[in-house]
C-alpha cells in the first residue's frame, strides 16, 4: 500500500501546455459555475463569521448554518442569499484568467530545459501556491466588497446599495487601501490553500485515470469528483485565516490594528474554536462549487480545443 502510494506521489503529471487566451476563457466559466453554484451558502458563512457575540442570557443572531438560511431567506427573500454576488461574479472571469495563468507560469517556470510538460505533484503544489498570489490583487477588493455586501441584513438600514456604490464609498473613506483592506489575509488563506487546491485535483485525476489513459478524458462524473474533493481539501486549509479575514475586511476602521490583534481578541472572546466558524456552510458549499468550476474549466478547454486545435 504505500508503496503504490509513495509511486502516485512521485510519479510525473502529465498537464497540457498552457495557453492564455484558453485559459482566460475557461478559467472565467469555470470561475462563474462556481459563483452561481456556491455562493449562497458563501453568504451564510461570513454572516455566521461576522455575527456579534451574544450578550449574557441572549441567544446568537444565528443558532447554526439551517438557522441562518431559513431566516435570511424568511425576511430577506431566497435573493437575499444571493447578496454580494456581483462583486465575485464581475469578478470571475479575470481571476480565474489570472489563476489559471499563474498556475501556468509556476509549472513554466520549474520546467528544466529540453523536457515536456511533465510535473511532480510537489512542483503542481508550488504552482498553485503561486496562483493565490497572482490572484490575490484581484480576489482582496472583490472579496471586501462582497462581505460587507453579505453581512447587510434586511432588519439594519442599509449602507451600501451594490458592488459599485460600496467600492465608491469605500474609496471616499480611505481611498486604493480601504478597497484592499484585508490583502494580507487573502494571502495568507490564498497560497497555501491554492496549493492544497490545485496539487490535490491533479493527484485524484491520477488515480482515478486508468491505466493507460490520459487524465484530460476522464468522464464528467470523474472530473466532479476530483474538483469537488479538490474544493474540501482547499476549504480545509483555508478556514481559519478566512475567518480572520472576514472579521478584519467588515470592521468599522481602527477596530484592529493588525491580523494578530484581530487573532487575540478572537481567541480571547469566542475560543480558539471559532476560527472554525462557518466551516458547515463552507464545506457543504466546497464540493457541488469546486465540482461545477473544474467541469465548466475542463469542458470549456475541451471546446476550445475542439474548434481550435492548432491554436
């Protein structure tokens, strides 16, 4: 047994060769499957993340994942599951464009001269790390501006009124740096957990690749399985900094003088426990989400390849 899995481990990943105009195309597909699909359990995490601590005797705002979906779908409409989604969704295309490219250039760059696109699951681990940080120029504003979109309820008066008027009254506070605020967060859940991501769906493709097939004809439910796998073993990594993250992007200005005050004062008021906070809705979110990007994105380069396979 390990020595099969020690062989899966070492063994070269064969990956096409990446080509941008594809990739941006494929990437913002994949990129808006996985919007339309997750994003309203996305809206139940930062709210269950952002939630005030009860006072003694009350009881929480929201008791748990169910709790908060039925009363935010019972003042707010099942839309109001939907908020924040135009920031992400405006926002797919180019990131996933850059993710993917990224992760291309990282694969690029490890190759030693005279051979093919041939990887190690470590060298695929390095590219995707360099992928959430080309992504994270993108990803820190969209992702401020969605979760101060998302913890606006139907019972509190409303401060912003879409993507563009919060990025509007956001620069008008504190210019570029408000819009970016949180950027070093992003980064520290975006690298190591794009590693994770992209290292843990080229290792499921493998091994559920047939021997003497290659991993790009693997079957629809086969590709699902592997992104949605992918999306969990991401989310694994990711949860705690993006808590931290949530919290720091959606406090009023000068509440936390940095990530580790944010830390402290969570740690000393919830528990090291509620770094986890949210995780139901992010992991059922994680696989039907991850699962829909990566078939939209192989499906797509699929396509492409199909009317341009020359090119």
């Amino acid at each position: 047994m390990s020595q099969t899995t020690n062989e899966i481990t070492t063994a070269k990943v064969v990956v096409r060769k990446v080509n941008p105009i594809k990739d941006f195309l494929a990437g913002g597909v994949g990129g808006a499957c996985l919007v339309i699909t997750g994003h309203p359990l996305d809206t139940i995490k930062v709210r269950l993340q952002t939630q005030p601590k009860p006072q003694p005797g009350q009881v929480p705002l929201f008791t748990g994942t169910w709790d908060c979906a039925t009363k935010t779908v019972a003042k707010e409409g099942f839309t109001g599951l939907y908020k924040g989604m135009g920031a992400p969704l405006i926002g797919v295309t180019p990131m996933f464009a850059v993710c993917f490219f990224g992760y291309g250039v990282g694969k690029r760059l490890q190759t030693p001269a005279g051979e093919n696109d041939n990887y190690t699951l470590p060298q695929i681990f390095v590219a995707g790390m360099l992928s959430g940080v080309f992504t994270t120029v993108i990803m820190a504003p969209g992702e401020r501006i969605k979760c101060l979109l998302q913890i606006q309820h139907a019972a509190h008066e409303h401060k912003y009124n879409g993507p563009v008027d919060c990025a509007k009254q956001l620069y008008r506070e504190g210019g570029i740096r408000s819009i970016y605020r949180g950027t070093a967060l992003t980064l520290m859940r975006d690298v190591p957990a794009s590693g994770v991501y992209f290292a843990s769906y080229e290792y499921l493709k493998r091994v559920l690749t047939p021997e003497g097939k290659s991993p790009s004809d693997l079957s629809a439910w086969k590709t699902l399985f592997a992104g949605g796998m992918a999306g969990i073993a991401n989310w694994a990594v990711a949860i705690p900094p993006d808590v931290l993250k949530s919290r720091f992007q959606t406090a009023p200005s000068g509440k936390y003088s940095g990530i580790a005050d944010v830390l402290r004062e969570l740690i000393r008021t919830e528990g090291i426990g509620s770094l986890y906070k949210g995780i139901v809705p992010v992991m059922l979110r994680a696989f039907p989400a991850n699962a829909a990007c990566f078939l939209g994105y192989e499906l797509t380069v699929k396509f492409l390849d199909y009317i341009w396979p020359h090119w």
